[in-house]
C-alpha cells in the first residue's frame, strides 16, 4: 500500500481548478477515441487508463468514440476488439459512439465555414497543395481556386457530396492564413472524396471529414470538458480551437501528453501490421505483440498493466521506459495470484530404487504460498519413476552444484530427499536414467530425517504426466529502440520464440484456465493459450522468473 500522498499530474491539476471555479458546471467527460484500423496495444492501455481513471477520480464520465472517417482502412473486426480490450482492463464507457454518427452536423459545420467565407473547394493536386503551403521559414501562396465565391463554393461542395467527382478531384480546406508560421493553420484540408464502402453508413457519403476537423466539433457535440492528446497533436491544437471558434460551438479544450515509448517495443500501428502482414508474427494477438490482445493472451493481466500505467505516471515531456518495468509488475501481480504447479521442459528419467513397486502415494501441494491460507493445495501422484529436468543432473558437478549428482542429495518438492547412487548411458554417452534412493522419513512436513539438504528440484510422476505444448516466449526485438532502426524488421529478435512440443505437467494442469496464471516452479509464470485444446495442451510463458535481459546487459 502507498501510505504517501501521490502528488497530482498536470491534467488533474486543471480538472480540479476546473472544478474550483465551476467551469463546465462541475462536469468531468473525457473521451477515448481509437481509430478502428488495427488492435490497441500497450500505449493505447495507457490512454485508456487516463482517461477512464481521470473520471472515476472525479465522478465524471468517458465516452468511448471511435474515429471511423476513413472507410478504406476501418473494419468492425477492429471495433469489436476495441471493445474487448477495453472491458477486460476493467473500465465501462457511459456512450458508445462513432464519428460516423455525426457525419451530417459535420457537413452542416463545414457549409457553415463555406458562408462565411472561411471553407473553399480546392482542384489543385495534393503535390500542388503541398508546394503552395511553403516552408516553415517562407510562407504560402494562394492556389487558383482560394478566391472562389461562396456561391460556387457551396455548390462545388454539394456536387461533392453528390459524387459528381473522383477520388482526388477537389478537396474543401479551411480558409486561415498562408503565412501563419504553424504549418496546420496554412488552409488544411477538412474534406477529401473517398468513394470507399463505410462499415457503418454504407455507400450513403462518398464525402469523409479530416481527422483535425472531425476530431474537435466531435467533442464539442458531445461536450467533452477535457480532450486529452498525447504531444504529437500540439500543432494541430490551434486549429481545433480556432474551429470552435469559428463555429461558435461547445469550447472544449484539448490537453496533450507524453505518448507511451517502451524498449524492445514498436508502437507504431502501420508497423505493427506489417509484422502481421508479412508473418513475422502469427496475428495481432501473437503473445510477442504489444498489442493488448497480445499480452492477454501471453498471461498479462489487467491489475499489472493498470499498475504500469500508475507507475510510468503522465508526463509533458516524450521519454523510454524500460521494458522491464511492465515485467515487474506482472511478476509482481502473479506472484500473487498465480497458483503453483510443476512442470518438466527438457526431461529425463529419476528412478526411485528402494520405493515400491505400483505404489502411488498422494503428496499435497499448497496452490499459493504468498497467500495466507494457500488458497487450498491439490494432490499430488508420487511414484518410483519420475521425470525430472536434465540440467538437474550432471555426470561430474562442481562445487557448489546443490542438485543431483553421484552421491549428493536433493529434496523433491512436496515429496522426499533423494541421494543419486547410479545413472545409465547410451551408446552415444548421454546420460538417459538416474537412479536415487529415497529417505522414507524424509517426506516434506513430516521431515523426522535430520538431514538437511541445500538443493529442492521440482518433477512429474511418469505415470501420472499430461503431455503440453510449452511456447517460451522472449523480446520481440533484440535492440532497444528498434524504431530508429532503418529496417526495424532487421533488429528482430530470433530466439523471440522457442517452442517444446512435448513437455511434461502435472495432472492437475489438465483443468487450467486461460487467464488464471500459473507459476511453473522454478521455471516462470505461464499461461493456457486461447487456441489450446483438451486435446492438445498449449501454455504460453508470460515472463520469466526473474529479469534474465538484465544480466545479459550487464555481460555487454
């Protein structure tokens, strides 16, 4: 528990002088607004986290809007995930809305900008709109058509609308300044015809809003009080105010902060679905993906990433944030809530010689030893033969070796100390069976041995094995910032993905759950695979037991 206060971010700063003086009547309504073309990821998470949090802080409302005015790249696919991603983070929307909803109040806007002589059509090409806006250092020049009347205007904008004109032909722009010294403000584009089918409104517009016009009348018709941006849109807040303005419509006002950047990570939407395009990766939901979907289905859960967002805070400023930090809180959350099980990756035979024949005693393990209580234990089968891991073993250990070697001895978790007196050979000289005797009054809780042992190594009972498939999953990339790559694609990480067809659990595994989260003793903390069948066992590991990247950068 934090006992200190948290000071507050600079957003909550203005939300509660807001609320000081009265303005918006006391009201808190922040909006989410994804663009329905790709899956949300882990930034997205962060957006997410603001603006619901902000108004469950402050008794207010988000709306949940998505941003549908380009019909070519949109797909309810999309939407639907949204939506899911959403809920499973815990949070609920008061409206579901879509820019798509308010495309005849847009077009009405923009005939309003046309009368007063603030909106042209414009026939110049995008190369010749592009050359006439100038440079940051020399202003515009006027197109031919920025002196059309309002009268042709507003028939050219309705011929628009009709569909008399191509994909490209002509365009509405806003009418501002061409030497305005912020290049957003030199006569943006606000309409552009796109004969495209629309996943909500069909064939009915051929007509689509820009971003930077939809974006701000969209909050005001739904009165947001706080529009919050990541820094990218900074530019582009002098012409959503002067829209408003010049609308006279509900002023809402936009806020911006940092974005979220990660190492080992690309956040990048278009890049994102280039690795799913080109296979790099198996869909958005591959356990390596950022993607929200990705990460539930590698073992995340929502308490660890809205602690991450806690955690990496709201900042003005753009920085990096260690991958490392998003593991530490979900091992920090498993390690909670993940209940304890044992599983063999790379297995090798154990065989207790002086253990009955046919006998198989039930060992009890706890579920959760950080919980107090255990949240309950479940049976375990012991018998003489067992499966092991191979790296427990060595034919001739070292010093501190404190697993099992000729003449040394280890605890079996839940079970027996065991001292190896024999292994066995094949012809090509690998080890293939070990061969231990057992302590009989040596068993775990009812220990009247006096041995103490250093080593505890975990194990299957052959008899009793279920079969899975183990998916061990790394860093997507094997560089930090793999956007600043000039091929991002070329810092991949190989070893992203290491798959064990076969490897061996204990019974109780078969009942598992995608989403519980289950720590493989010794071995990480793992999770069933969505895709995984009764059939055919499939876990995924969500992250290590401990940050094995960190050594690896110390090494370098």
């Amino acid at each position: 528990m934090i006992e200190e206060e948290k000071s507050l971010n600079f957003i909550e700063e203005i939300i509660e002088e807001d609320l000081r003086t009265g303005k918006h009547d006391g009201r808190v309504l922040t909006r989410f607004p994804p663009e329905p073309n790709g899956y949300l990821h882990i930034g997205h998470a962060k957006s997410i986290c603001l603006n619901f949090g902000l108004a469950q802080k402050y008794n207010g409302k988000t709306n949940l809007r998505f941003d549908d005015t380009n019909p070519v790249t949109e797909d309810t696919e999309y939407v639907e995930s949204i939506k899911n991603d959403i809920q499973w983070l815990g949070f609920q929307w008061a409206e579901e809305l879509y820019t798509s909803d308010y495309f005849e109040t847009l077009y009405e806007y923009a005939v309003t900008l046309i009368k007063k002589g603030l909106a042209y059509v414009d026939d110049s090409t995008a190369e010749e709109i592009a050359a006439a806006k100038g440079t940051p250092t020399e202003p515009g020049v006027p197109t031919p058509n920025r002196s059309r009347s309002v009268e042709e205007n507003l028939q050219l904008f309705q011929e628009m609308r009709d569909g008399k004109y191509q994909d490209g032909e002509k365009v509405l722009r806003a009418k501002i300044d061409l030497s305005n010294p912020n290049m957003h403000m030199r006569d943006p584009i606000i309409y552009r015809i796109k004969h495209a089918h629309h996943h909500r409104t069909g064939d009915k517009w051929c007509i689509y809003p820009m971003y930077d016009f939809a974006h701000g009348q969209s909050d005001s018709i739904e009165k947001i009080t706080h529009s919050i941006c990541t820094l990218e849109f900074i530019p582009h807040r002098a012409l959503y105010d002067w829209l408003i303005e010049q609308l006279e419509i509900f002023p809402s006002k936009q806020y911006e902060f940092a974005r979220l950047n990660m190492t080992y990570t690309v956040m990048s939407k278009r890049k994102l679905l280039q690795l799913v395009n080109e296979g790099h990766v198996e869909s958005w939901d591959d356990p390596r993906m950022p993607t929200i979907s990705g990460l539930r289905r590698r073992g995340y859960t929502p308490a660890s990433i809205r602690n991450f967002a806690e955690r990496i805070g709201i900042q003005k400023r753009e920085n990096m944030i260690d991958v490392s930090l998003l593991e530490f809180c979900i091992r920090e959350d498993l390690n909670k809530t993940a209940w304890r099980r044992m599983a063999v990756l790379d297995p090798i035979k154990l065989v207790i010689t002086n253990y009955p024949d046919g006998k198989v005693e039930e060992l009890v393990g706890e579920n959760n030893p950080e919980v107090e209580g255990g949240e309950g234990s479940r049976i375990i089968p012991f018998t003489k033969e067992l499966w092991i891991e191979r790296d427990d073993f060595m034919e001739e250990p070292p010093k501190k070796f404190f697993r099992l070697g000729p003449g040394l001895s280890v605890r079996l978790k839940h079970g027996y100390i065991v001292e190896c007196h024999d292994f066995k050979k094949d012809e090509n000289g690998n080890v293939t069976e070990i061969h231990c005797n057992y302590i009989p009054n040596s068993k775990s809780g009812e220990d009247t041995s006096g041995l103490k042992v250093k080593g505890t190594i975990h194990w299957i009972s052959t008899a009793h094995a279920k079969e899975a498939e183990v998916r061990l999953y790394d860093r997507l990339f094997q560089v930090e910032n793999p956007a600043a790559e000039e091929d991002f694609k070329a810092s991949l990480n190989p070893n992203s993905l290491t798959i064990i067809p076969k490897a061996y659990i204990e019974p109780d595994l078969a009942n598992a759950v995608p989403g519980k989260g289950y720590q493989f003793i010794r071995l990480g903390y793992f999770n069933l695979d969505t895709k995984s069948t009764p059939e055919h066992l499939v876990f995924n590991r969500t992250v290590t037991l401990k940050d094995s990247w960190a050594k690896e950068v110390k090494k370098g």
